[in-house]
C-alpha cells in the first residue's frame, strides 16, 4: 500500500516520540511490502515561533493533501502562565481538528498483564479492562463563544451542541460496540446541562437501531469515580469534549501511565492520530518521554488502512518490550531507565526479526 503521511511532530517531547513511530513505521514498510512516504510540518509554538500562528496555511494544506496526519504533541509553558497571549498553541490542534472535521477521537484504554503492579489501581480492579473512549472532538465548550468583561473580572466560555454532532459520533460508538463487548455508556451532567440532556434524548433515539447492544448513562461525576472503583464495567465510553479530555486521562491510570495511551481522531475524510499527552516540556530532550503512545497511535493508523496484521506486529513488539523491561522512566522505576530512542530502537529491530 502507499500512503502518504503529513507528521506534524509540535513542541516539547513531540518531535522525540514522533520520530520513534516513524523509525517503526518505516520498519513495518519494509517488512511488508509498503510505501510511506512522511512529510513533515509545523504546528503549536514552533509554528508561532515560525510563522506567527500556530496553524500555518501550508501545514493545513498538507495535512488536507495527505492519506493520514501523525500528530506528536503541543503546548509551552511561556504561554501557559500568560492570560493575555493572543495566540496560543493548543490553537493550531483545535483549528486543525475543526477545519478536517475530526470529530470522534478514540481513545482505547487496557491494562497490560505485565504493568498491573505499576498502576496504584489494584490488581483485581484493573485485571482485563479493555475500554475505548468516544470523545466528541469539535464541538462543545471547547469551541463555544469565549468572552472576557472589559474589566477582566467576568468571563465566558459557551457550551453549544446541535443534533447533527450528537448523531455522527454516536453512530460510530455503538458500530464500535457491535465488535467489541455490545456496551456502550454515555457520560453526561444531564442533572444540570442542556446540552448534556439534548445528548441523552439523542442517543436514546439512535441507540434504538442497535438491538444487539446495551446503553447505560452515567454523570461524569459518577463516572469519574466509577473509573477507578470498577472499570471493568465499561466497554465504550460515549462523552462530550471536555468530559472525554479528562475521563481519559484519568482512565491513564489503569494502564500505569499517560505516555502509553494512544489515540485516533477521525471524521468523514480525514484521519489524524496523536499520543494523548501532551508536550511535557520538562523532558524535552532528555530521552525519558515514552514513545510508546506514539508508537501505538501507529498501529492506529495501520488500522485505519486495515493493515491489520502489521498493526499487530507493533502491539506484539509492544507487549515484548514492557515484559522485557524495555520502558522509559515512567513505567520503569525498578529497573534500568531505557531512553526514548532505545524503546523505538527494540521494537524496530523486532519487527525486523
Ligand atoms: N498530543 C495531544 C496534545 O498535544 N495535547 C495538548 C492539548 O492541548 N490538547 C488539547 C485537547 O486535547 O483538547
């Protein structure tokens, strides 16, 4: 197959970890017979040191040009303490999210047999949790009229959804649930939000096309503990934008750290796949991000071009690496510290082998 993949590596630990799932994608190319050829470009504060903005038109082109988008992470501190910035980067990947309309992001949640003592979960609670995450990705607060009184001391972030949002994701959630375990539970606030009461009285009415799966509600609130008290009762997770951005993170947890989760944002035309941490500037450089998120946003990817088995290959080269102890500092405290590059490294050369 040739495909053509726009990399869009962004700030912080992005580029590191972006060029380990290249290195393996490059790998699973040769092995079977593929073509991919990687075009890189700007985004987040690299592309507002660049080019002033931090979604520059030809990175939009590109991305609009390509098969597939790798997205690695964004965000700088000096904007993050700055209330006046005009500019931001986490600009560039809502705008680029919007203008592709990627508007489920799919988030697989699972512990790994081999981390299960590394969660602060216990063992029994987290055994065999295999979860995927539905968060609606261009609607939503995130995306709602933003205001600030003239004096700064009143502001506003509007929470808007319209049945067409509502309806597209959910389709894809329950289809998801028909393959998987046939559950599907929609996170809510319907007890105080409009919107989360229009998402109720939707899905209710689209769940009734799939006979063959179960649906549940849950407030977030309740979700958000139900999370760590028994996870093993989720299969898909149905959510709006903010209450997905911080489910999944906390759902992380199970599988005993961030810098494992991957993650795919699809839409009609367009597919984008990205770790689901961010740039973690501290670690810039110093070889202790884990690609792993990365590297299995890859396999999403390959996926998503039913390249089934090569997208397999990875999870094996994976699940290798962890028993083996291969793994950055961050699930790796007992052990020797492998550096970012190294962890890439294991799991080209098993591909390769
Ligand atoms: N790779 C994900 C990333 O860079 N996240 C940074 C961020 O600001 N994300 C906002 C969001 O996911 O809503």
């Amino acid at each position: 197959m040739k495909l053509e993949i726009a990399v869009l590596p962004g700030d912080g630990i992005g580029p590191e970890v972006t060029d380990q799932a290249i290195k393996v994608l490059k790998a699973i190319a040769l092995e079977f017979d593929h073509m991919f050829k990687f075009r890189i470009a700007d985004v987040g504060a690299v592309a507002i040191d660049n080019y002033g903005v931090p979604l520059p038109e030809q990175t939009l082109t590109l991305c609009a040009s390509s098969d597939a988008i790798l997205f690695g992470a964004i965000g700088h501190p000096k904007y993050d303490n700055d209330p006046s910035a005009k500019v931001r980067p986490e600009q560039g990947l809502l705008k680029l999210r919007k203008e592709l309309g990627l508007f489920a992001n799919i988030r697989p949640v699972k512990a790994y047999d081999t981390l299960l003592d590394k969660s602060p979960l216990k063992r029994h609670i987290i055994e065999g949790v295999d979860i995927s995450i539905y968060r609606e990705l261009t609607g939503g607060i995130y995306f709602g009229k933003k205001e600030l009184s003239g004096d700064g001391n009143m502001a506003s972030d509007l929470c808007q959804y319209s049945r067409e949002e509502i309806e597209r994701i959910t389709h894809l959630a329950f289809e998801a649930a028909q393959n998987r375990r046939g559950k599907v539970t929609l996170v809510d606030k319907a007890n105080v939000l409009e919107t989360s009461r229009l998402w109720r009285k939707v899905v209710t009415e689209i769940a009734k096309q799939y006979s063959d799966v179960e649906m549940d509600f849950l407030f977030v609130d309740n979700a958000a503990m139900q999370m760590i008290l028994n996870p093993k009762q989720f299969d898909v997770i149905l959510t709006e934008n903010l209450f997905g951005d911080i489910i999944s993170d906390e759902a992380s947890v199970i599988g005993g750290s961030i810098g494992l989760l991957a993650s795919a944002s699809v839409g009609k035309k367009y597919a984008m796949f990205e770790p689901v941490h961010g740039s973690f500037p501290q670690a810039k450089n110093k070889g202790i991000a884990n690609p792993i998120a990365s590297i299995l946003s890859a396999a999403l990817l390959l996926e998503h071009f039913e390249l089934f088995n090569e997208a397999q290959m990875i999870r094996i080269a994976v699940d290798k690496s962890l028993k083996l102890h291969i793994s950055t500092p961050d699930i790796n405290a007992n052990y020797d510290t492998i550096s970012t590059s190294k962890v890439g490294d294991f799991i080209e050369d098993f591909i390769h082998n």
